[in-house]
C-alpha cells in the first residue's frame, strides 16, 4: 500500500506516520512521497532524512493557479499513490484531485469537526478560536476531503480535555500528543487493511464500529 503525504510545515504528523511504519503500527505500507507547497518545510528534511523521494510544487513557480493544480496532480499521480494523507498541508486541494482520488485523500485537523474548522481555521487559529469560546473539550478529526474545507466524511475522532491555563500553543501540542498523532497513524493502517468503508457522508470503520 502506497501513501504520498502532503506537508506545509513541520512534519510532526508526517514523523508520526514515519514512526508508525518503524515500528510496525502501520503495516504493509510504504511512504512513495512527501510534498510540500513550501521548499523550507522541515517536513521535507525529515523525509530525506529516511530516504523518501521528496518534492516541491510551488505555487509561486508558477503563474496561473490551474497550472499549480495541474503539476500537484501530475506529481501526486507519477508516484501512484493508493491513498493520499494531508498532515499539514496548507493550500487548498485542487477540484481534479479531488474527483481522481474520491474517498483516498485524508486530511487531519486539528479540533472536533463541526467546530472550528473551515476556512480560515489552520494552526494555531484553530486553538485560538476553542479559548475564546471557553470549550473544556477539544480534539482532532481525520475525515475524507470533499470539495469544501473541512466539510468530508469523518473517519475517526479524539477528544482531549482543555485546561484552565492552556495557551493557544499548549492545547496544540497537547492535541497533537494526545490525539493527531495517535489517529492519523491508526486511520492509514484501517484504510490500508481495507477497513474503512464510506457510504455518503457515513464511514464505517470494520471491526470498530460494527
Ligand atoms: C497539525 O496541527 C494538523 O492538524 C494541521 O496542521 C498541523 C501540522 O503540523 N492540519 P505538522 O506539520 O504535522 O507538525
């Protein structure tokens, strides 16, 4: 089984993901690239560092946004992927993309979707937003990406407790340790192993849910 994984920043969940398959967590499955949209992603560095092909497609190399969408298509598709992770990845799926791979991208955010997620909700936006509003629980949510922004069928979610001093940054990294770490690596292995299946807007994860 064959993941690309698209990254924008650090690649804590691509390490996690890197680490799942060290340690047999994830079985049967190899990293065939890493893609970021931003050459100074660390994502990029920890790949190469495992020896994982490892490219850039730039928005900025190129003049029309058709034509980006076109060469992340085209990248995505030369290392023939059977399912393709987003941990991170900032800029907006292209619709072509979408309708090549229905149901075989994913797409981890941080926060219990339907809250504090769609557009302009990434980073630390997101934890931000979950202070603000005073919520004593949040998360992380992986789910399918659809042709919207956070809007596709969810797959698997974990909530973790905010507490009363948390910053922005500490309910991150608490959610990242606690929950995106955990299920972005556990959902690979269950699509991997075919035991996630999608009816509409409803996932069932064989096994789990049944
Ligand atoms: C994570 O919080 C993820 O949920 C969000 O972007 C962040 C990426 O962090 N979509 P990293 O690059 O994996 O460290």
């Amino acid at each position: 089984f064959r993941i690309a994984v698209l990254v924008s920043g650090g690649g804590t969940n691509l390490q996690a993901i890197i680490d799942a398959i060290d340690q047999g967590t994830i079985k049967d499955t190899e990293i065939a690239l890493v893609l970021s949209n931003n050459e100074g992603a660390f994502a990029l560095e920890r790949a190469r560092r495992r020896g994982i092909p490892a490219a850039v497609v730039s928005p900025k190399s190129f003049a029309a946004r058709a034509a980006f969408n076109e060469a992340l298509l085209d990248c995505v598709r030369e290392h023939q992927p059977d399912l393709v992770v987003l941990a991170g990845f900032l800029c907006a799926i292209p619709d072509e993309m979408v309708e090549a791979y229905r149901n075989r991208i994913i797409n981890i955010h941080p926060s219990l979707i339907p809250s504090f997620c769609g557009k302009g909700y990434y980073g630390l936006k997101v934890h931000e937003a979950a202070l603000e509003r005073g919520v004593k629980i949040s998360g992380a949510t992986v789910h399918f990406v659809d042709s919207g922004t956070d809007t596709g069928p969810i797959i698997m979610q974990k909530a973790v407790a905010v507490l009363p001093d948390d910053t922005p940054k500490t309910l991150q990294l608490r959610i990242m340790e606690q929950a995106e770490w955990k299920i972005l690596p556990r959902v690979i292995d269950l699509i991997a192993h075919g035991k996630v299946k999608v009816d509409g807007r409803k996932v069932t994860v064989i096994g789990q849910d049944e």
